[in-house]
C-alpha cells in the first residue's frame, strides 16, 4: 500500500469538542451517554449527543447546506487547526490535487423527517424551503466539505452504513496511489434523527441503559453522533515525521443476513486478514484493537470469535462505545481518530460500561484500559448488510 501519513485530524463527539476534551474524557474514562432527550423522540433509551447544534446555523453562501448533519461536520473542521492545516496542502498541492472522501449512513435525514410533518395539508406537498439536494443527499457532506475547504479535487461520499467512514479511508487511498490525488480530507458525520433512534428500537437493539460492550448482560446498543475528518498525505511528502502513518486496510462483505453479521464472524476475520496483508504485518505486531463492539449479543460474540482466531488471547482490545455511543456512519473516522491518540499519547481506553464481562469471550478485553507505550492499532468497524472495513495505524517504521 501508498506509504500515508495522517499529518491533522480534528473531531467532535458527546465526549466533548476538539482532540483535547476527547482524549480527556478516553483517559479518564468518561462517557459522554445520557438518557434520550433529542428532539420529539420518547424511547427509553441512552444516547451520545453533540449539545449545541441546534443554535448553530450554515449561514452565507453555503446556507442551503444548513442541517444538523453539516453543522456536526462543520463543528469538527473548525477544530485543532485543520482548516489551516487544509490550506498549506492546498498551497503546496493544489486545490484540485487534494480530494475529499466522506462517509455517512442517514446525512441530513432530520430535515426530510421535519418536513414531512410540515406537509401541506390538503395537497401533502413537502415546504418550499426543503432542500434534499444540499442536505438529505447522501453526497451532501461530502459536498460542504469540499466547498468548505476551497478544494477541487475527486469527491465522493461512501454510505455503508456503520463501515462508511472506515472504507472512505480505503477509497482515498486508492486514489491516491492511482495519481488521482496527492493528498486527502477522509472523514464525515453521522447524527442523530428520528428515524435510527425509532429504527434501532424496532429492531429491538438499543438497551434501555448505557451500552454495554463484551459484558455479560449486554442487551443493546445506544446510538450517538460525531464528525471527524483527517488529512492524509504521502509520507514521502511529510516533513514531520512523527506524523502517525496509514499503514493499511482490508474490506469484506459478509453476504449472510441483511442485519445480523456471520455467527463465526468469518467476514470480520477476512477485512482484519486483508488489512494485516496490505500493512506488511502479523497479528503480534499490533499492539491494540479498538473493536466494533457495540454491545449486541450476536454482534460482540462474532468478533469475539474473529478476534479470538486471528490474535488469541493475548492482544488487548476494547471498545469504545461505552463512552461515545455507536456513532453509526460516523464510528469509522471517531474511533480511527481513538486509534491515532492511543499511538500519539500512548493508552489503551477503558470500557466504563463494561461491568461483568461476558465468561464466554475468548478474547482479551481491556475493562479499564491502561498508560503503556502503543506503535499500531487496528480499529474495526462491521456494519449493516455485511460491510466490514479494518484499518491499521502506526508510527513509521
């Protein structure tokens, strides 16, 4: 694979805005779950919510992009730097030779949903002002993004759900080896909407408590938001060369159950096989695993097994999900960034939530994490309708 670099990153979570309130709240173990107060929703339910969006609007020429979906993004791209950090790749490559790789599974589905209860009433027309094109389009994101930043580069937005993020980074890659590109914003956003929250729930998937990775009592999962974007370059190009690498990815699709992944897990282990292959590395090499883990008795119990074949008992893994909520299309980029400040400031999270792991795990789960020297992380994420995407991150090598 491309030797990448990923030289920024920013995000915003429930856990807080920023890499500074994120990292804080990982370390010390913080969740950022709550019971659901999110719009007109009555569910008994925890979820992991961006406060603030309501109050901040799109404005100028980019307003017709205003939903919740872009503000969450907007909210990441306005942290740590990262639109100055765009603008110096953007003078040294090019506008048109940096691209943009999104990932989002329902965009600015909340828009549709509260439009359709403004309907007209005799002739059911939706409002004049309802624009799908700049905000449920699942394109939409990646759409501001590129506007956003002044880049002119490939554009596309990856809707897989709960992989979307994660095979956006295998997309910018390709590219980039391609000659299509010299440089990359991989990223996206996630939020929460009427229709996942009721979704989930008919699904009967989401726990009435906090979630509850690889425990024993695990009963669900409680959905969240977040945004995160980061700029990957050739390491060749990288004069910092501290910068965290990209070392590899690995795809796969299960082609078992629409909602339900392989029972033996057999699609998470291939994506981890393949990103391992593209890496150059053995399962000893890597030193912690952030899993998918999203607290549902089938899906844990899966890349239990697949994690279990593949790494024993002896590689530490964990999920995170406890603290920030399953972000859905957005768990891609969020927990890639985890997996970048677990090697920039050396720990393993912890899993809070986690109370009386599951006897029957075969892997070695990290309940309260641990201060220790990291070099790779591979983070998993499995999604709906078998998508599975694995990444590796690592200091150079």
């Amino acid at each position: 694979m491309t030797n990448l670099a990923l030289t920024h990153f920013s995000l915003a979570s429930c856990l807080g805005v920023g890499l500074a309130e994120n990292l804080r709240a990982l370390k010390q173990g913080h969740s950022g779950l709550r019971l659901c107060d999110f719009e007109t929703v009555s569910l008994p339910t925890y979820i992991g919510k961006v406060d603030g969006l309501e109050g901040e609007r799109i404005t100028g020429s980019l307003a017709p992009y205003d939903c919740r979906n872009n503000r969450l993004a907007s909210l990441a791209l306005a942290q740590d730097g990262f639109v100055t950090a765009t603008e110096e790749a953007r003078q040294r490559y090019g506008a048109d030779r940096i691209g943009v790789f999104a990932g989002t599974s329902t965009s600015g589905i909340l828009e549709t949903e509260i439009a359709f209860r403004r309907r007209d009433p005799v002739s059911g027309a939706l409002p004049e002002g309802f624009r799908y094109r700049e905000r449920q389009n699942t394109y939409s994101v990646a759409d501001f993004v590129q506007k956003t930043l002044g880049l002119k580069g490939p554009a596309l937005v990856v809707s897989a759900a709960c992989a979307s993020t994660a095979m956006a980074f295998g997309n910018a890659a390709r590219m980039i080896a391609l000659g299509l590109c010299d440089a990359a914003v991989v990223g996206g956003a996630d939020s929460l909407c009427l229709t996942t929250l009721y979704g989930f729930h008919s699904l009967q998937l989401t726990s009435q408590n906090p979630c509850r990775p690889f425990d024993e009592a695990r009963d669900g999962i409680s959905i969240g938001e977040a945004a995160g974007f980061a700029l990957l370059e050739r390491a060749d190009a990288v004069v910092d060369n501290a910068s965290i690498r990209f070392l590899g990815y690995g795809e796969s699709s299960d082609a078992h159950h629409m909602s339900s992944p392989h029972p033996e897990g057999l699609g998470a282990k291939a994506a981890m096989e393949k990103a391992l292959k593209a890496a150059g590395l053995q399962p000893p090499d890597i030193d912690y695993v952030n899993l998918h883990g999203t607290a549902t008795k089938a899906g844990d119990a899966a890349e239990d097994l697949a994690i279990a074949a593949l790494f024993g008992a002896s590689t530490p893994c964990s999920s995170t999900k406890g603290m920030t909520g399953h972000a859905l299309g957005a768990s891609g980029i969020l927990e890639a960034i985890v997996a970048a400040l677990c090697i920039r400031d050396g720990f393993i999270p912890a899993s809070p939530t986690t109370r009386c792991l599951d006897p029957k795990m075969l892997s070695n789960y990290a309940t309260s994490g641990a201060v220790k020297p990291i070099e790779v992380v591979m983070s998993n994420s499995f999604g709906f309708g078998g998508g599975n995407c694995s990444l590796i991150f690592g200091h150079p090598r």
